[in-house]
C-alpha cells in the first residue's frame, strides 16, 4: 500500500507555489498510488480560486484524496468547491477524515482554530480515542496539519498543536496504537516520537524554513519542493521524505 502525502501549498496569485504543485503531482504520477493525504495550508490569502485550481488538478488523481484544513485555509470555502472529499466527518467546525483503504485505517486530525495560527488536539481527543479503538482496520495511519512535537525552531513551536503530551498519553494506553503520526506546518522534514509512536513532519511545497535554532546567523534555504510517500506492506511501514 502507498500513501503519499502533500502539506502546505500556500498557492497565491502572486507566487509559483501551483507549478511547484505541479512538479509534485509529475513525480507521484509514476507511482501507483492507493491514496493522497494533503495535510492542510492548500492556500495563502483564502482565495476560492486557488482552491478551484488545486481541485481540477487533484481531479485527474486515480486514487482517493483525503484532505484537512491548516491555519491558511478557510474551512467555508474548502467544504464549497470539495463538497464530494471522501471520508469527510464533520465534527462542529472541524473537517476531519476517516478511510479505510486496504485493511488500513486513515485518520485525519483537524488541529485548527479560528484567528490563530496555533493549533490544538485536546478538543479531539475523545473522538480519535474513538477511532482508533473501532474494530475492522487491521492499521493506522494519523495525520494533522499542525505538528505535535517540538521541532526546535522557536517561532514555529509557539503555533504547534496544543495537547501533544495528552496526546502521547492516550496513544501509550491504547491496546492499537497507530503505526505512524504525520502532520506539515513547519515547512520542512523531520521525525520524531509521540507517546512511542513513530511522528513526522512532512516538508512543504512552498519554499522551506530555515533550521534555525535561535543563534545569531539564520541558515540558507535552497531546498525544493518537498512530499512524503508512505508505504506499508503488512504492518512495516517505511516512509520516505523526497525532493522533487
């Protein structure tokens, strides 16, 4: 089974973030994909046009697209123009997902809250208990926008996901835990752990951040476009941060 996912567009009109799209879109078009997680921040200045734009190119996809909302977005305007996303569950305001896709079950996380570009888990934690103790999937697989473990680059860590230490709490109690958790925000890669459960970010399609941890000298970016491919045979999940 593969998975791939795409975080943090931020397309505008006036910047190259849908070609950069595009190049991502070119190199998944070689995989034989089962899904398509794109973890939040599709759009910058909440243009339904954007919106439009990236739904006619996820359009020509043959695999299911499985979507969640990040700071950027505006929630009214991505349930107009992706009012047939599978897996939708509404939740008062919140967009989450859940799919069951080859015996594996996917789980998105809406982590976002209004006028801030913070996020936070706590108010979900009863349903993803919920979730992921429901019978029938053999696997699964959580994702969010928002991060939920300190990535060390300070302005980013004061907008993560609020709750992460319940979060790890409830994931060390539960009999299944999830194989993987994979979020974006931060505009670059990396992993870590979450209540001993394997946690990434996946890099951004916008241009990147640079790992700064706060010293005198801010370092160079020049990374390219980034996604994640995330491929599961049985329960040995491996998955991969690739520049395209």
């Amino acid at each position: 089974m593969i998975i791939a996912q795409i975080s943090d567009i931020h397309a505008a009109p006036d910047n190259d973030n849908m070609t950069r799209l595009a190049r991502a879109l070119s190199w998944l078009d070689g995989l034989d994909l089962d899904a398509l997680v794109m973890s939040g921040d599709l759009i910058e200045d909440g243009s339904s046009e954007e919106y439009r734009e990236i739904a006619a190119r996820l359009g020509e996809l043959r695999c299911p697209v499985l979507l969640l909302p990040g700071n950027s977005d505006d929630r009214s305007a991505m349930r107009a123009v992706f009012s047939d996303r599978p897996g939708s569950v509404a939740r008062g305001d919140a967009m989450h997902f859940v799919a069951e896709i080859g015996g594996v079950r996917l789980i998105g996380i809406d982590t976002t809250l209004n006028d801030t570009s913070a996020g936070d888990v706590v108010p979900h934690l009863n349903w993803i208990e919920e979730v992921l103790d429901a019978p029938g999937a053999d696997a699964s697989l959580v994702f969010s926008h928002h991060h939920l473990f300190a990535s060390g680059i300070a302005p980013m860590d004061a907008v993560m996901a609020q709750g992460a230490r319940e979060f790890g709490d409830l994931l060390q109690r539960r009999p299944r835990r999830p194989l993987a958790i994979s979020s974006g925000h931060v505009h670059r890669p990396m992993t870590s752990l979450l209540g001993g459960v394997p946690a990434h970010i996946c890099g951004s399609i916008c241009p990147a951040n640079p790992l700064w941890f706060g010293g005198p000298d801010v370092p160079v970016v020049h990374e390219p476009p980034m996604i994640m491919v995330h491929r599961l045979v049985g329960r040995d999940l491996v998955s991969h941060h690739i520049a395209v």
